[in-house]
C-alpha cells in the first residue's frame, strides 16, 4: 500500500471508529481532557489552544433504543441518537458537551446530556442569529468571550493569546487544503469519491488539525487528475449537522451520475470558511462566525443580503451541475422550512431536482436508486444531444 493509499485508510478508520482513535489519545494524554460539541458553530480553535481534545460528536448511526424514552419521535435522528448514546453509556469517552447554538432540537438533546449524565459539564452558548441586525457584532464578540471562558474553566487553565493565533492557524491549513480537493472537484476532477470525501471531512472533525493535515497532505501527494466523465453532474444540498449514509453517496453514482459539489456538513458547510489571522485572535472568531453564514448560508441565520438559494444556484453554475439532489433529514426543521424557497429558486432556473428525505433507521435503497434514475432520465433530456 502506497504513503497515500494508507494515509487515506488512516483518515477513513477515524471518520467509522471515532470512539477508537479518542480512547487512543487519552493514552497518549492522561491529562487531557476531551470535550464533544455539537455543530454548527462551535470554534474549536479554543478548545485547542488549551490543550482540549474538541469532538463534533458524530451520529454513531446506532439504533436508537433506551434513547426514545428522552426525546419525542419527531426529534431529528441525529439528536434522538445523541440522547440514546447517553442514556445507553455510549457518551462516556466525553467529559463535556459544549454548544454555540444552533437549533432548538440540539439543545433538547444537550439538555437530555445534562440530565443523564449529571457528572459531564454542560454548557449551552447562543451565538446571535439575526446577523443583520445593528448589534450583531458586538453580540457575537460577547458570545465568543463567554465561551473562552468556559472553556478555560473546563480546562483548567488560561487561553494564551499566541496559543489561540497557532490554533486558528492550524484549522485553517487543514480547511484550506480540503477546500482545495473541493474546488478541484467542482472543477472537473473526479480522483476521490464521494463516500472518500465525506470521510476526510467526517475524520477532521474528530482529530487534531495537524495530524489530519499531514494526513491529507500525503493523500493529496499522491493524486492523479482524474477528469470527469459524462454521467449526469449531480450537486448535494443538506444535511446540515450530520453526515448521510454512505451507501445513499454511493447509489448517486451507481445510476449514472456523479457528485462535482454539496453543501453538506460534512462537506463545503464545514470547511468553506476560515479564520481572518491578520486580526486579533478573539475578533478572528467573531468575523468567522458571521462569515461562515456569507461563505454557505445557513437556514438558521438572518441575513438580508444573504440567501441559501442564491448560493445554491451560484454553486450550480460554478460546478456545472445539471440537478439537485437534496438529502432532507426527517423532522429537520430548517431545511424543512427552507426547501420551498430552494426548490421555487431551481424550478425557475429549469434545474432538475429531487427531494430525499432521510432517516437515522435508513431508508429502502431501491426506492431511493429507482427515484434517481427517473431524474438522471429527465436530465439527460434537457441536454443538446437528447433534444
């Protein structure tokens, strides 16, 4: 196996076996203190610069069991397994749980946290989400100072301005070299698959940025263009705090398409944005937070200038994709709420699209293939040579 095939395997046992690779740096740091925060917002950057092993917490894609006795049904399935990987100990590799917002199912489910599991600190932050407003800013600055705070009390220790500004530096190599392979795909490069990717992605927000970096550094040493062919181009939009089943990635491509973008959280949504490192730390994290929303938009944010269906449509034209496919997690309310503005945006601009909706326990794989090749059929109609 080459250096580049096996730094891959590396990155990809981590992104399936999170609860393996944190056991394996709680040996090495004995010390050390490993917190979970939920998406979307969260800064990670703090937590590593004191030293805090920071995890996304993952969808373990387990069954959810004793967990259903916590949350209503109608709860998303990404947060119904956060209550059952707590209620069933499956929660106990974190001491804390950390949260910047981001929807009132998360803090439902960070609340069923904190009642479970009453030794594990719990902290709930609420990042400002009408970014339009005259005291945004200000509010933003207050949140990120709160939860500097935090985490230093949760660490034990004291945040060095130095430390945060190498912190910010690292996560902001590791996007960028993500955002590279990305943008490589949206412009016609094919080398990795998308289950590949998702798994880069996935793996990133578990390990520290350096090791992944130099993880994917190898990688990416050793790829060879591989230019795209002449499936149905198909863009990704979703899935907005989890990542789908991969066997759902893989049935696109099986039918005659292929993913050239997403919008995904394990995708562009997480790494689209970095870290101004000209500013003074603390102002980096507060521009970020408000920039992420202008780099992918969010559902969940307010901003008059800013829309989630320009941005898809934009994205569109940039990867030269001929449809959508959105992957709609059951009961998510945002993108529930969202997808007619999405959906109106993309029927005006003749873009052939489709709505998946998922759920934690699957969904009948042949359905979901006989739906998409009904699309790539109706797409392939609308090019020149099936007029």
């Amino acid at each position: 196996m080459s250096r580049g095939a096996a730094a891959l395997e590396a990155l990809r046992a981590v992104a399936r076996d999170p609860r393996s690779h944190i056991e394996a740096w709680r040996s090495a740091h004995p010390e050390g203190k490993v917190l979970g925060v939920l998406p979307m917002n969260f800064p990670r950057e703090l937590a590593h610069a004191a030293g805090v092993m920071a995890v996304i917490v993952p969808d373990d894609q387990q069954p959810v069991t004793e967990g259903r006795a916590f949350l209503p049904e109608f709860y998303c399935g990404y947060t119904r397994n956060l209550a059952d990987q707590a209620a069933t100990g499956r929660f106990d590799q974190y001491d804390g749980l950390f949260v910047a917002d981001h929807c009132i199912q998360l803090l439902g489910s960070a609340d069923v946290v904190r009642a479970l599991e009453p030794d594990r600190r719990v902290f709930l932050g609420q990042l400002i989400s009408s970014l339009s407003d005259s005291w945004a800013g200000q509010k933003t600055a207050q949140m990120m100072s709160l939860l500097r705070t935090e985490v230093e009390s949760f660490a034990g220790t004291t945040i060095d301005d130095d430390a945060l500004r190498a912190s910010i530096a690292s996560f902001n190599r590791d996007r960028d070299l993500m955002r590279q392979i990305f943008d490589a795909r949206a412009g016609g490069d094919v080398s990795y698959s998308p289950v590949d990717l998702q798994d880069i992605v996935a793996s990133a927000q578990i390990m520290d940025p350096d090791e992944h970096h130099a993880l994917l550094s190898d990688v990416v040493a050793e790829r060879q263009f591989l230019p795209r062919d002449e499936r149905i181009r198909v863009h990704l939009s979703g899935h907005l705090c989890h990542a789908p089943r991969r066997e759902l990635l893989e049935v696109i491509e099986e039918v005659g398409a292929v993913i050239v973008d997403d919008d995904l959280w394990t995708g562009r949504r997480y790494l689209q944005a970095g870290m101004d490192e000209s500013l003074a730390p603390m102002d980096a994290l507060a521009k970020w937070y408000a920039g992420r929303n202008t780099a992918l938009p969010c559902p969940t944010r307010v901003q008059h200038d800013v829309d989630w269906d320009a941005w898809l449509l934009d994205a569109v034209k940039r990867s030269d994709a001929e449809a959508v496919v959105h992957l709609m997690p059951k009961f998510c309310e945002p993108h529930m709420l969202f997808y007619p503005e999405l959906r109106r945006a993309l029927d005006e601009a003749g873009v052939p699209q489709l709505l998946i909706e998922t759920e934690h326990e699957g969904i009948p794989l042949e359905s979901f293939r006989t739906r998409l090749e009904a699309l790539i059929e109706r797409t392939h109609r609308n090019r020149p040579a099936y007029a």
